[in-house]
C-alpha cells in the first residue's frame, strides 16, 4: 500500500513538472487575434513564459517561436521594467543582441498587413551622415526579408523615424513627415521615453511601400512618402527571417553601431490593416499580469494626490523608484526606513508606478 502511494505521487510530480514545461502565456484581451501572424509579449522572467526551452513564446495562432542571441558567450538575456512598470515585463537590447523568428514565408504572402512594436531608445545617436537629416546614425528596430532589394527595415534615426527598402539601406528610404531635407518632421522620437509605433501596408494604400500609413502614440501620421523615386513592392518580401534590434547588411560588415540600444515590448504582426479601434486598444491597454507580491500590506496615502504620499511598509525600504505613466524612471531614493514620504507634485496627471526594493510594484494616482 505504502509503494502504490509512493508510485502515485511521483507520477502526479511528473505530470506537474510536464505541465509547468509547457505552459503557454495567454495572449492578452486587448490583442486582436483576426490574422494574427505572431506576438511577443517579452513577459518574464526566464525560464517562466514567455521563453521555453530556450525559445521565445509566439503567443499567436501559428507557434512562430523567437530566438535571443548575442555576439558574445554566455547569452544573457536581460529583462528591464515595461511601460506599466513591471519589473520583468521588457527586453532589453544592448546593441550586442538580437531576437531571430525563424523563415516566415506564410507570414508577409498577404496583400495587407499591420506591424506594431513598443520601444524605448536609451538615448538619441548622432553621426555625420548629411543624407539622413539631421545627422542621425539609424538604430534598427526590425528588419524583414534578405537579399539585394528585399529588404524592409523600420529603425529610429535620431529623432526620426525611418523606414528603408533595399539591400543597402540607403538608396531607398522614407523619414516620418519629410518630404525634403528642409522640411521639419511631424514626430520626434524622445529617448528615455516608451512609444508606440503601427505601420500598416494595403494594396488598397496603393501597393508600394511608399503607401504605408504610419501611426505614433496612437496618432495617424499619414503615409510615408520615399525621398527617391524607387518604390519596392513590398509584396515581393516573402522570405527571410524576422529580426529585432539588428541589421543583416550592416553587422554582417562587421558594423554594430546601426543594432539598437534600449528596450522592446508587445511586438506583433497581422496580415490585415488593423481598425483605429484596434489600434487605440494596443496602445491605451493596461497590464494584466498579476503580481505574486499584491498581498504584502504596504500603505500608501494619500492616494490618489497632488502633492505629497507617505509609503508604509511591513519591511525596510532600502530602494525606491518612482516611474511615470511613459515608464521613464524619474525618482530614485536609498530611504532605509519602514516609512517615507516622497513628493509628486512635479509628475503629471495620471497613474505612476512605485517600484520598492526592485520586487513590490505599486500605483500612485497624480491628480
């Protein structure tokens, strides 16, 4: 009696651990699942979803799983606060990394399509290339398909915007709100700073990839219109792999300084255009994680106000970080106390997340 006990519980031990190895994050309610092709949520940490075996999970339909790699030994995969402060809810990209998806060519054989990707660019890189106004050296977001005039790459370029067509990245490429070097861009790209980028592709738009209407934090900027009068039709990019935070034309050079440095989040692909109320909900949405730290007692009053809050805690606050609702990080504190008082008068109107001891999230409402 006492072995078949002993028999029956290392079996459900066994199948707990099976289980736990193949849970699969949820795709989150706002995320439209009509064509979806793929989405990355980045919510860690490893080995938890979203990476299993080594793999980022595609929280999509179709299993199209991510691979982290660096160009240095070992890997290391590094997670940093999102946009709504979770402290484990981004991926991090220090110029030295990349995120490969494997062979997508079910994915962009559609005639439209909607990329939307989250990024935070640790700071504005200038250069002297008087050819991209104004003197901006690009960091890659992403970049899809390979081979000479089979390349689609979207990337920040000083405080603009850029997306190229072309093996070579140069010859064909269209700034966000430019149509001449004179001319003053509708957006800048702040660092430090998250943002929201949606481009949509139609044929409808007209077929060309100067015919991508571009959305930023929610607001439509129209249609890139390309500086030179090559327009690839994009519909020929149906091979090659996915690739975040590098450039396979200038670092197979040897040249890293173009890999982007900062943070991504929620990156997904459909092969429709996206309705604006799609849209708004990507970028107006809310985190649904639930933290294993919610039932620690920690008081925070007053709450919501405009001026000052005092934070009680249970144990010593040896850190504090205090993020507005953009997630910039815009007070650090070494308190050593159970209680502190700290002053948000200066934050703007909105939620803002409070950060103790790197481990306990908490909301102060700035009215």
């Amino acid at each position: 009696m006492t072995w078949n006990f002993q028999f029956a519980q290392r079996v459900i031990i066994i199948l707990l651990i099976a289980l736990a190895q193949n849970v699969k994050a949820q795709l989150p309610p706002y995320v439209p699942s009509d064509s979806l092709q793929f989405f990355y949520s980045f919510d860690g940490p490893v080995p938890n979803p979203p990476f299993s075996h080594g793999k980022l999970q595609d929280l999509g339909p179709r299993g199209y799983n991510g691979t982290p790699s660096t160009f240095t030994n070992p890997i290391v995969i590094r997670w940093e606060s999102d946009r709504h402060g979770n402290i484990d809810g981004a991926f991090r990209l220090n110029g030295n990394e990349r995120l490969t998806t494997s062979t997508y060519k079910g994915v962009f054989d559609a005639n439209d399509r909607t990329i939307s990707i989250w990024f935070y660019l640790d700071s504005i890189a200038r250069d002297t290339i008087t050819y991209l106004p104004p003197y901006a050296k690009e960091k890659i977001l992403m970049t899809y398909g390979y081979g000479s005039n089979h390349e689609f790459t979207l990337s920040v370029a000083g405080e603009n915007i850029i997306l190229t067509t072309g093996y070579d990245g140069w010859n064909n490429y269209s700034k966000l709100g430019v149509g001449t070097s004179q001319q003053a861009p509708l957006f800048k790209v702040k660092s430090k700073t998250w943002h929201h980028l949606v481009v949509c592709y139609s044929v409808a738009f007209g077929g060309k990839s100067s015919n991508c209407k571009v959305y930023v934090d929610n607001v439509e900027y129209g249609f890139f219109n390309l500086l030179y009068s090559s327009n690839l039709d994009v519909k020929t990019l149906l091979t090659g792999d996915v690739v975040f935070g590098y450039n396979y034309s200038k670092s197979s050079l040897g040249d890293t300084t173009y890999n982007f440095i900062g943070k991504i989040d929620e990156i997904g692909i459909w092969s429709r255009v996206l309705s604006r109320t799609e849209m708004s909900h990507l970028y107006t949405s809310t985190s649904t994680r639930i933290e294993k730290n919610e039932k620690v007692q920690i008081n925070i009053y007053p709450n919501p106000t405009n001026k000052f809050c005092v934070i009680k805690c249970p144990f010593t606050i040896k850190k504090l970080e205090l993020l507005n609702s953009n997630g910039q990080i815009v007070l650090i504190k070494y308190p050593n106390e159970m209680h502190y008082e700290i002053d948000v008068s200066t934050l703007g109107n909105g939620v803002n997340t409070l950060i103790i001891n790197t481990e306990y999230k908490r909301k102060i409402i700035k009215n």
